[in-house]
C-alpha cells in the first residue's frame, strides 16, 4: 500500500507521488502495490476518486479522524 497526502493542502513541495492522485496511481502500479492509503477528508470530499482508484485495479483504503463517523462509511 502506498500512503498519499493527495488532496491535501499544501501540495508545494512535495514530490508529484504524494501530491498527486494520477502520480500515486502511477507509482503504486509501476511498483505492484496492492492499493492506496488517502488521507479520510479527501475521500469524502471527492467520493469518485475511490471509483477511479478501484478501475485502476487498486485498493483504496484512508486513515484520519473521519473515519470514525459512522456515515462516512458509506461514502
């Protein structure tokens, strides 16, 4: 599993892997990693990312404190 910090603020800085969504799917791929770890708030701010994640042939998986509402379970 790669952990990305894509979606969150700041993104300057940093290296496209861990800033960007496309450069994460990319990387967990080319190093056949089994999915991507994102920070909980981008999910739920973006719910289709874990579609395009899943199409890549990727786990999606998140971390953060909003995992422990129950409603964004759902997302």
């Amino acid at each position: 599993m790669f952990i990305t910090n894509a979606g969150k603020p700041p993104t300057m800085g940093l290296e496209s892997r861990a800033s960007s969504l496309q450069s994460a799917v990319h990387f967990a791929k080319r190093w056949s990693l089994s999915g991507i770890v994102f920070a909980s708030e981008t999910l739920i701010s973006c719910p289709r990312l874990i579609k395009y994640v899943k199409q890549a042939g990727l786990i999606c998986a998140s971390y953060g404190l909003q995992n422990n509402a129950p409603e964004n379970a759902q997302v």
